[in-house]
C-alpha cells in the first residue's frame, strides 16, 4: 500500500495527448442511486476515493518544450455542485450544458461532479476528461463512489499508480510495419520545419468555436432485468455474443429507417478495453486503456437475423486481435508530440468566427498546406456510420448499505465524421445502451425512427 500524499509527476502518453487540445473529449458517466444520497457525505467520499485512484489528484502542466505533464504539485479540488433533480432525463439537459464548460485542469484534476438529488433517486454525473480515463475506468469509478457514500465509513484500497500504455508495456510481438513507420518519420522530418505551437488560448477558441457550431443529442435505450437476462439466453443459444447482437441490430435499424448512407458498405469502429492485454495489466486502475478496430460493414438484407449475427460475430471476432488494435495505437505514438495539438486546431480552426482574437492565426492554418494536411483530409473524409463500445456485464453489487445501484448510462464522446456513437453496459442484470450523435449530421427524426428498429431487434427477434 502506498502513502496517498505520494508525489506524482508524468509525462502524458501519445495517446492521452491526442486528447489533450481536442473540444469534445469528455466521458460523463450517470450513476442511477436509489435510496437518499447524504449531501453532505459528498465532499469526503471524493477525498477517499482521491486515495484509492493516484490520477484524480493531477493536473496538467506544460513546460517550455510544449510537453504535457501530470503532477500533484499544488492542484486544487474537484469541483462540486448539487441540483435538486427534477425528472427521470434531467441528467441529460445538464450533460448538454457542462459539455460546453472547459475543465480547468492546469488548476484542477480533469473531473467534475455533479449530485442530482432527490430523497428517492438521485443521479450522480462524473465529467471526466478522455485523456485521462475511458469507459472501463469511469464504470469503476462509479462502483467506488457507491462503496464510499453507502459506507462512509469504508476505507478503500490504495492502488498504485496505473500502468502506462506504452511501447514498453505492450506485448512485444506488436510492432508497426516498417513502411508506416517511415511515413510517419517522414511527417515528423517536415512537420519539425514548419511547426506552430499552440497554447490554451487557442485551444479554448476552438473549443468554443466547435460548441457553437455542434449540437450533440442522446437517445437512450434502457432494458429490464427481465428483457436483458432474455437477450443474453437468446445470445447464447444462437452462439453469439450481445455485443454482436449490438453491431448487427443497429445495421439493420440503419438500413431499415434510412437506406444508410452506403446500402453496400460502411465504415464502423469498435472500441476494445485494453488494460488486460498489457504486460503489466492494469486491472482496475483508473486512466485511459482504451482502443479501437476499424473495417467495412454491410448489411445483407434477405438473410435470417441470426445468421447475419453469426457472420458479423466471426468477422468482429477476428479483427478484435490484439495485434490490430494495439498497432492503431502505436501509429499514432510515433507522431512527435505537438503533432497530436495541430491536428484539432487543423480539423476545427476553420470554425472559428472572425471577431476572435486568435482567428488570423487559427484560420490560416486550418487552410495552410503542411506536413499534416493529408492526415486531417483522409480523418475528415473517414466517415463512420457509427463507433459501438460495450463494456459487457459487470459484476458490481446492487446494495451499498442504504443505498441501491440501480443502473449506470455513459455518454459516449461523438464528433462530426461519427453518425452515431453508441455506449453499453450491463449492471445489476440491466443493459443500458446510451447512442449520441450531432443535430446536423443525423437529424434526431430520423435517429428516433431508427431507435424504434434498433430497440425491437434488440426484445423481438
């Protein structure tokens, strides 16, 4: 067991820092409570659980050589704030808002904490930052938060700083191809000639700039126990996994409700939990170990819904290797460092309004010919007809003294070139399925009529 007043200073991973400047990297995560939640317990549960997870007592730093730091040096406290909660989707309207709020976290852990409260249920929202966390982590997170506030007297168990994701923790039989890795040194030789810095200023122009012009929506699909324990026998009887049944039900609600955007083919991504493939796992460690495959999907119409599950289950099954998803990531640790910066003032500077004052600066560049210009146009035209991750069932307790887990929903962070991105969980036996996409992207008629499809594969077939 470690001391929790260690000192901790890091430097941010590639693929953390690839989150560092981008405007929609945040993961909240809505902890359904029943029973009356003590307020006041609040404040200490935090501290406790500030112990147990190293990560949520940093903030960033970043030196003259523009490198991202983590450091418990002076960090100030997570903030809170407590909102009677007023109906069942409240949280969603409060998610909408923060979303569009910056963290401080030069100041403060990349973390926000929000209690909608009434005596009979409350909804305890986590905002934390993308480049710290992922979906496994904030679901562990959650079930930490019901340990303490049902138990305040409960001490947790102190964990050691989390792994790193890196070169040195990954499988050693992982490699990139030699011609990528050349390319890449080649994007790096110019980029180092022609580099511009950027600074928070510019990053919250761009922040500010892409709230205004994107509006993220939600649609949630929220199964029984009864419905979810149905689907799993169902699943397992047909030889497939939920998560196939997942993939396939939404290509075909696709289909169904809008002809898709390519009837033949489209781009999906699936998101992979890596913590347990490392070489020194991570476990329940709090931070980002997350990854994710890319292919071509169809969806063949005329074909019994199961046996198109059973296609698409094989075909997901192979190319959720471990060999794919961790060179993904390796493509991208090879870009020098400000590389991971330039790409969201390149992508989204273009949105920034002329009366800004950063706007010469970010304009310019956004439309200026450079080393990374191919990289933005070729991430700008891959379009996804929607990115799946499903963290599965999690055997988290339903009662924590008074209190009762009733269900957990994640909000999946989406962007412009995501129609629909879609998060799962199960806890205490409930599937909860949370799908955001932007206004102008998918209009919310078409994703309501395609929800309606998406839900009755899921209960009828």
């Amino acid at each position: 067991m470690i001391s929790e007043n260690i000192e901790y200073r890091r430097k941010l991973q590639p693929h953390e820092r690839r989150h560092f400047r981008a405007p929609n990297s945040i993961i909240p995560i809505i902890v359904r409570v029943k029973g009356d939640v003590n307020k006041n317990q609040l404040k200490a549960a935090i501290t406790e659980i500030q112990k147990r997870h190293i990560l949520l007592r940093v903030k960033v730093e970043v030196d003259q050589a523009n490198t991202a730091w983590f450091t418990t040096e002076n960090v100030d406290e997570i903030p809170i704030k407590i909102i009677e909660r007023t109906s069942d989707d409240h949280w969603i309207s409060i998610c909408s808002k923060e979303s569009k709020i910056p963290f401080d976290y030069f100041n403060r852990p990349p973390i926000r904490i929000i209690l909608l409260y009434s005596e009979e249920i409350s909804d305890l929202i986590l905002f934390c930052h993308h480049m710290f966390s992922d979906g496994m982590s904030v679901a562990y997170l959650s079930r930490d938060f019901m340990e303490v506030l049902g138990n305040p007297k409960k001490k947790l168990k102190i964990l050691p700083p989390p792994p790193l994701l890196n070169m040195e923790n990954i499988p050693d039989d992982i490699s990139v191809n030699v011609v990528i890795q050349k390319f890449i040194q080649r994007i790096n030789k110019k980029w180092r000639k022609e580099e511009i810095i950027f600074n928070q200023d510019d990053f919250l122009s761009v922040f500010n700039a892409y709230w205004e012009h994107n509006t993220h929506k939600i649609q949630t699909i929220e199964l029984s126990e009864k419905q979810t324990e149905e689907l799993i026998q169902k699943c397992r009887n047909e030889k497939v996994t939920v998560n196939s049944v997942l993939f396939s039900a939404f290509l075909k609600a696709q289909y169904q409700s809008k002809g898709m955007i390519k009837p033949e083919k489209q781009k999906a991504g699936i998101g992979v939990d890596v913590r347990n493939y490392l070489v020194n796992p991570a476990g329940e460690s709090f931070g980002f170990y997350a990854a994710g495959v890319i292919d071509d999907f169809k969806y063949i119409k005329n074909i019994d819904f199961w046996d198109f599950t059973r296609r698409l289950h094989e075909k997901i099954a192979k190319k959720l290797s471990k060999k794919e998803f961790f060179q993904n990531l390796l493509r991208f640790s090879l870009l020098e460092q400000s590389i991971h910066d330039a790409l969201m003032m390149k992508t989204y500077g273009n949105l920034v309004k002329p009366d800004d004052s950063n706007y010469e600066k970010l304009s310019m560049f956004s439309q200026r010919k450079d080393a990374i210009s191919s990289m933005v146009k070729k991430l700008g035209t891959m379009y996804f007809g929607f990115v799946l991750s499903n963290l599965g069932r999690l055997d988290f307790p339903r009662l924590y003294g008074d209190l009762e887990l009733d269900r957990l929903l994640i909000f999946p962070p989406t962007g412009p070139t995501n129609e629909t991105t879609i998060f799962a969980v199960t806890v205490c036996g409930k599937l909860t399925i949370v799908l955001s996409y932007i206004e102008h992207v998918i209009d919310s008629s078409t994703m309501k009529k395609l929800m309606v499809t998406f839900f009755h594969c899921l209960i009828s077939q």
